[in-house]
C-alpha cells in the first residue's frame, strides 16, 4: 500500500480507489520504527482501515460486513467453519495443497515461491516482543481462530 502512494509513475489506485490510495498515503506518513508510533496507528485506524488490516482471517469467516472484529464475530467465524470440507494453514499449505488435489483429482502444479509474501522491506521486527504485544489487538481473534481450526477442523 506504501507503494502505491509513493510510485509517482503509477497513479492506477489514485484516481480509480481513493481508499487505498489515502491510506497508502497515510501509512506512508507513520514512523513504525517505535512502539509509540505504532501503538498510535493500532489504536486509531478507522473502520474502512481495519478492513485492512483487523484480525482478517476472522473476517474471512464471516458472511457479513465488520467494523472491528470482536468476540461476536469470532463465534460467528467458528460457526462458519462447520460448513468447510477443507481448510488450509499456511504452517501446513503444502500438505493442504496435496489433499486438495488428491481429494478432487487434479494434476498437481509445482510453484517455487509464496505466492502471498510482500517483497517490501518489513517495516517492523515481528520478532520483537513490544511490537507483538502493540500489534495483538489485530491479530488476537485470527489467532483464537486458527488454534480452532488446529484443535477442531483439522482432525474432523
């Protein structure tokens, strides 16, 4: 999202979603190199910005729109994984891959990277245990979710 603010070149999200173009912008603009900058972020992001960025697994669980997620929304979200044959975890994504594919009946293709992984420079250490604890609230019912699906979804 920070590049698509700071490429000058490209202004595709500038003129055609002004929402991610602000907050490209605006993400930009944040020191995350200390805690207090991002403790400021975390606790200030508005509604359309924790679209983004607020316990997103959760969200994808749910068959409705979210503010901010909350402990409702988790129920809902575990609730909702009852009606999944399968699902996958990204600590285990290549053995879901090949059940998927052997559950179906599909010629296997090999990929050689993540697919899903940024090539920026992270902007913090997740590492770091300050900036874990800063960075809970948005992750807390994702990992409530994901104990869930380990402890209950995989074994069914």
């Amino acid at each position: 999202m920070i590049q698509t603010a700071n490429e000058n070149s490209d202004n595709y999200f500038k003129h055609s979603n002004t929402v991610i173009y602000e907050l490209g912008r605006k993400l930009a603009d944040t020191g995350f190199d200390t805690a207090a900058h991002l403790t400021h972020f975390v606790q200030n992001i508005s509604v359309v910005e924790s679209r983004f960025f607020d316990n997103m697994q959760t969200r994808y669980f749910c068959d409705q729109e979210i503010g901010r997620v909350s402990g409702v929304d988790l129920d809902l979200a575990i609730e909702n994984t009852r009606h999944f044959e399968m699902i996958g975890i990204t600590d285990r994504y290549n053995e879901f891959i090949n059940q998927f594919i052997n559950l179906h009946k599909l010629q296997n293709i090999e990929t050689s990277r993540q697919l899903n992984r940024s090539k920026s420079v992270p902007l913090f250490d997740i590492e770091d245990s300050e900036v874990r604890q800063v960075l809970y609230p948005l992750v807390q019912y994702d990992l409530r979710l994901y104990n869930h699906i380990i402890e209950e979804v995989m074994i069914r």
